[in-house]
C-alpha cells in the first residue's frame, strides 16, 4: 500500500472515486510494518471502510530482517501495532520463527520479543518457507540444506536444537491449527457487519486472540526451557488437546451466530 509516488497517486483517487460513488463497504488489507509513516492514507482508508490489516512482520530481530532483506526496522513493528490500535484497525500478522540460519540464541530473542509490552499477537506459528527458484532456495542448495520433497521443499538446520523445536512445533500446530483457521474465518465475516456495528466483532476477535495466544505463550515458554536443559519430553496432545477443544467450540458457536446475523443484514 502506498510506497512510491506512482502507487499514492492511484491510492487517492480510488479513495477519491469510491466517496464520489458513496459506496459503502468495509474491507481488510495488506499492508508493510512501515505503514504507519503513511498516516493521513490510512486515515482517509479507515474513513471509507477499512477495519483490519495484515502485515508480514517476518521478524523483530534486526540480524533475522538483515537476512531476509526486509528493508524494516524493529521499531516499524511496534510503531504500526500502535497506529493500528489508535485507527480502530484489528492488526493480525506474519511472522517467521525461524529459518535455516536461525542460532538457537536468536530463537530464544524471537520468543521474547513476542512477548514483550506493545508487541502484536500472532496467532500462526511458523517458520520460513521456501519456494523453488528463489534466492532463497538456490542458497539453502549451495549450503546443503536443502531437502526436496514430493510436492515442496523443505530444509535442515544448522542449529540442532532449532530443529528439535521445529519438530514440536510441526505436533503443535496440528492442534491448534482448527482454531486458528475458523478465527481468521471470523475475522472476514466482521467485515460483513456495518461499520457502526463492527465494534463488538471486533472486540470479539480479540478475546478468541487472547486465549490463543496464552496457548502459544505456554507451548513456546516450556518447549524453550526443556531444549535449554537438554531433553524434550512432553505430551502436547494431552496438555493442549482439551483446551483448543473447548476455543474450538466458541469459535463455531460465533461462526453460526454471525453467518445468520450477516444474512439478516444483507
């Protein structure tokens, strides 16, 4: 969004063009961490029906956005978090655990930066993907860390504890994963209701945002520490199952109220 000239220039006029036609409507977007220097923009966005954003954050290490070339700082984050809270907008992010590279140093900084007062809530953990025919790719190839798969490529790691990490957290993401996807399911129905009426589905989400992300503070908190002394031994199947479980029943409780609420509005 926003960015050169050129893409501002056509930014305004749409936003121009839809206040002409007096349409009315709301809608999510995507956007850069560094949107926020950008303001006025967003403002007049927001005026005409914008309630959400998503931002590929990736990281909030300056070594980790170094390395994947983000062209952003550290402060973007919790600068474009803040915006977003003062513009009404519910911010939702992407955000890379780990990569190849990743020290288990660094992981353990990444974690705690999640954490960390005026930090966005992420509710996908995961780490890097890889594309074929990328950069990316063409250098996990030299290093050797490159895996092929069937459909997709995959790779190893040169920190063996980052790799013990990623293997609990593939187990740990096929629990959580139900609730996340009817959470983000949510989130585009919100954009369904008036925008004077919004307001509580949005607060909503944020709820639903809070127990998930409990969930996630403890998985990454416990995984963390047993890595630290040298032994992974843990049930997450018996420690998270029952409790997304139950997340999982208020978000199909609010799913089936909502869609016959948008039915009635329409």
């Amino acid at each position: 969004m926003g960015g050169t000239p050129a893409r501002k220039t056509v930014l305004k006029d749409l936003i121009r063009e839809i206040r002409k036609r007096k349409l009315n409507f709301n809608f999510l977007i995507e956007c850069r961490a560094d949107y926020w220097r950008q303001l006025e923009i967003f403002e007049e966005l927001v005026d005409i029906g914008l309630f959400s954003i998503f931002i590929g954050v990736e990281s909030s290490l300056e070594s980790v956005l170094d390395r994947l070339h983000k062209g952003i700082s550290p402060e973007d984050v919790y600068r474009a978090y803040e915006f977003s809270e003062k513009l009404g907008l519910y911010m939702y992010i992407g955000y890379i655990l780990f990569d190849p590279y990743t020290t288990f140093n660094e992981l353990q900084e990444t974690i705690e930066r999640l954490f960390s007062p005026g930090f966005p809530p992420i509710l996908h953990l995961h780490g890097m993907g890889i594309v074929k025919g990328t950069p990316q790719a063409e250098r996990l190839r030299q290093d050797g860390l490159l895996i092929h798969r069937a459909r997709s490529l995959g790779y190893t790691f040169t920190d063996t504890k980052v790799k013990y990490f990623s293997d609990a957290l593939d187990t740990y993401c096929n629990i959580y994963r139900p609730v996340v996807l009817n959470t983000y399911k949510i989130l585009f129905m919100a954009g369904n209701f008036p925008r004077h009426n919004n307001a509580f589905a949005l607060e909503a989400l944020m709820a639903l945002e809070k127990q998930i992300v409990l969930c996630h503070k403890e998985f990454l908190c416990s995984t963390l520490d047993m890595l630290e002394g040298g032994h992974l031994s843990i049930d997450y199947q018996l420690v998270f199952t029952a409790r997304f479980a139950r997340i999982l029943s208020i978000t199909n409780a609010i799913h089936s109220k909502w869609r016959s609420a948008c039915s009635l509005s329409l």
